[in-house]
C-alpha cells in the first residue's frame, strides 16, 4: 500500500507545472490544511468541559448550598 502512495507521488513530482498551477496548488494545500486544524478546534470546542466534582467547592458544595 506505501509503494502504491509512493508511485503516485513520484508521478506527481515529475509533472512539469507552471509557476501560476504551483502557486494554486501550494495554496490550495495550505488553505486545507488551516481548514482542516479550524475543523477540529470547533469539533473540540463543541466538547462541555471536564468538571472534576472531586474538587472541594466551599459552600456550594452540599445540597443545601446547591
């Protein structure tokens, strides 16, 4: 399966490519990319936040403060 990712890529490396065709390709690549990390900070922000209910809270903490 390597072998096959490696055979295409060495097809892609020796394209002959314009300067205009690199340059939509290289921001293409890095638009995905930023895309990509913004998807998976949004996915984590969409988490609830870990509470630890361990953790002493002074009053609040029994029922009748509740």
């Amino acid at each position: 399966m390597v072998g096959q990712y490696r055979e295409q890529l060495d097809v892609m490396m020796q394209r002959e490519v314009s300067r205009a065709d690199f340059l939509k390709f290289t921001g293409i690549a890095i638009l995905g990319l930023i895309g990509i990390a913004g998807f998976f900070k949004n996915l984590n922000g969409l988490m609830p936040p870990k509470t630890n209910d361990n953790k002493s809270r002074g009053y609040g903490r029994s029922a009748y403060g509740r």
